[in-house]
C-alpha cells in the first residue's frame, strides 16, 4: 500500500514536471513567433525606406544596395543565433542609411521619411522588448532544463536547450566619436 502511494506521488511529480517543460517550450515559441512578427514589421518597412532615399539620393547607390542585401539576408536567416548576426549587419545597413540621410537636407525635411523612421524606430523599441521576453522564458526553460529532478524528466524526453537571441558582439560595442576636419563622425 505504501509502495502505490510513494509511485503515484512520484508519477503526479514527474507530470507535473513533464508539464511544466511542455509550457515553458511553448511560451519560448510563442515568444520566438513575437520576435518573428516584429522582424518581419521592420523588413517590410525597409523597402518604403530604401525607395525614399532613392529619391533624394539615387547616386548613393552602393549604401542601398548594403541594406537591400542586409534585409534579405535577414529574412532568411534561421533559428535564433543566425537571426541575431544578420538582424546586426541589417541595423548597421540601417545606421550608414540614417547616416547618409544627414547629408541630404531634403530628405531629413521630407515627412514621409521622417514618418517612416520613427516607425522603425518604434519598430526597434518592440523587437527589443520581444527579444528580452523571449530570452527570459529561454532562460526559465533552459534553468528547468538543468535542475534536479526536472532534469532527468527532460532528458528521458529528449527535451533540449533552446539558444539566446542575442546581439552580436559588434552591436554591443559603444561607438566611439571621432574629431577631424571639423566634423564628428562615427567609425
């Protein structure tokens, strides 16, 4: 009798593990599919963005053809680390674009562009806020994943360790401002 009293306290535990992987998996792709919408927000924008400057400085061409590049590169990018490297290169793409737009006057006055990059800057905001969650709960799971007796339950089950979505190295960096000739600039 005492034997199918500590099995079925042990069973209930162990679904009560089994369970509690199963949400955090699905709350970590629920929050991936978030930072899915949110990307493909801002590659859909870009476009609209690229055309606009066009207009204003269709000889600056090397510079577009930069963030057309980052963008389908990001858009085919899989899993969380890939996205993370080519969602970088698309936000230093992004940067030259605003960078470049500084030196035409009609453009920074234009209110379709100007509208076009606070969208994205608000588009930036939410991604941040996606990734962070995301994170988090990758986080949770991964912790879940690891502890005693959680762990064993996973590995019976095969469940596995999802990755960060992480900023690459070089988005971490702080710029640096340099002075010359007059004119900051950033490297």
């Amino acid at each position: 009798m005492v034997e199918l009293l500590v099995l079925g306290v042990v069973g209930v535990a162990g679904v009560a593990m089994y369970n509690s992987l199963v949400k955090l998996g699905t709350q970590a792709e629920a929050a991936w599919a978030d930072i899915d919408v949110q990307l493909k927000r801002r590659h859909d924008l870009i476009p609209n963005l690229v055309e606009t400057v066009k207009g204003y400085a269709s000889h600056e061409r090397q510079t577009l053809e930069a963030v057309t590049a980052a963008r389908s590169s990001a858009m085919s990018a899989q899993g969380p680390a890939a996205k993370a490297q080519a969602e970088g290169m698309l936000a230093g793409a992004l940067k030259s674009l605003f960078a470049l737009s500084e030196a035409y006057p009609d453009l920074q006055a234009a209110g379709g562009f100007r509208d076009l990059q606070e969208t994205l800057t608000g588009l930036e905001d939410h991604i941040q806020q996606a990734r962070r969650y995301y994170n988090a709960v990758v986080r949770d799971y991964n912790t879940k994943l690891q502890q005693v007796p959680t762990n064993l339950i996973a590995k019976a089950f095969n469940f596995v360790e999802r990755e960060f979505f992480e900023i690459p190295d070089a988005e971490k960096a702080v710029p640096q401002v340099k002075f010359g000739d007059d004119k900051p600039s950033l490297p």
